[in-house]
C-alpha cells in the first residue's frame, strides 16, 4: 500500500512571490519519489511540463475552476494580513485544499486508499533534512500538522487574524475520512461567508471544523520548518 501526494499551484501576478520562487521551490517536491496528482494553473504548466509521467500526473485548470470563485465579486475584504497576499482569491485556493484532494481520490488516477496534501511551495520551510519517506506512513483519520495548544484557548480574533492550531501545509489519510474532511469543509467555508460576508484562512476554517469534529483527526507536533514532514 502506498500513498498520492495531492497539491496544487495556481499562480497570482500581483502576489508577494514571483514565479521564480515557486518555480525553485516547486520543483524540489516535484522530484520526490511518490505518486503525485498535480492541480496546475495552465498558465504555468510549462515550468513543469518535464516531471509529467506515468507517476506524475497533471490536472489543468483555472482559477475560474474553483468553487468559491463566483461568490470573490460579493465579498467584501476584511481580514487582518499581509496586503501583498492575504484576500479573497488566495483564500479561495487555501481553502480549496481539502477540494482538490476530493478531487484526486475521485478522479481515480491511482488505486490507492490513501491520500496526503503536500503545498506546492513548502521547500520555501525545509532544508537538506527533511525526511520525504515519513509521507509513507498511512493513516485512518485526518492525520494533521499542529502547532498551537489545540486545548488552548485563542488570543486573536478568529473572523479576522490568522490562527496557527493547524500548520496549513500537510495532512492525510485514508480516502474516506479526507472525503468527509472536504464535505465539512465546504460546509463551513459557505457558511462562515453566509454569515460574515468574506473568506478567511483555511486554518482558521479547520480549527472551527475540529472544534466540532474532534473525532476524526489525529493531530501531530510540528512547526513551519522540517518538522512538517518529518513528524507525519
């Protein structure tokens, strides 16, 4: 049994990293040796054209594709972040983690059962150290990067500052468990706008699906550094 790696580049002219960073951090995670299912922007394929094989597999689309896209022109804009980044569109890719690794299980690319999102740029944290192979170990509920004391109560304003229970950049399992994970997420994306009119992290969106859902996750240790990976 092994493991798909999902992950997913969309790329923002106006966004704070060019096309060099993402094109030097992305190919490091491009060259590891693990199935993978790519969600690439069609635009920026051809940076990435020479991995496509029959273990590395592409999914064009646009950024129009996302399900949040239609509601971006509704919004208003009203988080705490960094100007150069932070707004409704980034939301809507970050928060579209958990679709596109429904998307892969669904697309039945691999007969696998289990499943792993890796973000795209995450070489950007990680040195010579990291150890890859732990992405092998295999999992029945949401297994889960964790940073702030999940017991802890939270000293930012949840709607509009960002909140590090949740790392961002990795979690797996089995298919099942990260099928249910993206229903729930769907849910409380569209709810949280109904209610409040703009998107938001997509950490900040998990903490409020775990504070629910306990049950289904199993959080590990971890910062934004090696750790990520390696304590999977």
């Amino acid at each position: 049994m092994e493991n798909v790696l999902v992950s997913a580049f969309l790329y923002l002219p106006n966004h704070y990293q060019d096309i060099d960073f993402y094109i030097k951090n992305g190919k490091p995670l491009m060259a590891q040796d693990i199935k993978k299912i790519i969600f690439m922007d069609t635009e920026m394929y051809c940076h990435f054209k020479e991995f496509e094989s029959k273990n590395n597999v592409f999914i064009l689309i646009k950024k129009e594709d996302l399900y949040l896209y239609k509601y971006l022109n509704l919004l208003d804009e009203k988080t705490d972040g960094n100007v150069k980044k932070d707004n409704n569109l980034f939301y809507a890719i970050m928060c579209n983690k958990t679709e596109f690794v429904k998307q892969a299980i669904e697309s039945e690319t691999f007969s696998v059962e289990h499943y792993i999102w890796v973000d795209f740029g995450i070489f950007k944290i990680l040195d010579h150290n990291v150890e890859f192979k732990n992405l092998s170990k295999q999992y029945n509920k949401v297994r889960i990067g964790n940073i702030w004391n999940l017991d802890s109560p939270c000293n930012v304003n949840l709607h509009t500052q960002i909140c590090w229970y949740f790392a961002g950049g990795v979690f797996g399992g089995h298919k099942d468990v990260l099928l249910s994970f993206s229903k729930l997420m769907k849910r409380e994306v569209l709810e949280f706008m109904k209610h409040h009119n703009h998107l938001l992290w997509e950490v900040n969106l998990w903490y409020f699906i775990y504070q629910k859902n306990k049950d289904i996750f199993h959080p590990y240790q971890c910062d934004h550094n090696n750790s990520l990976i390696n304590n999977y």
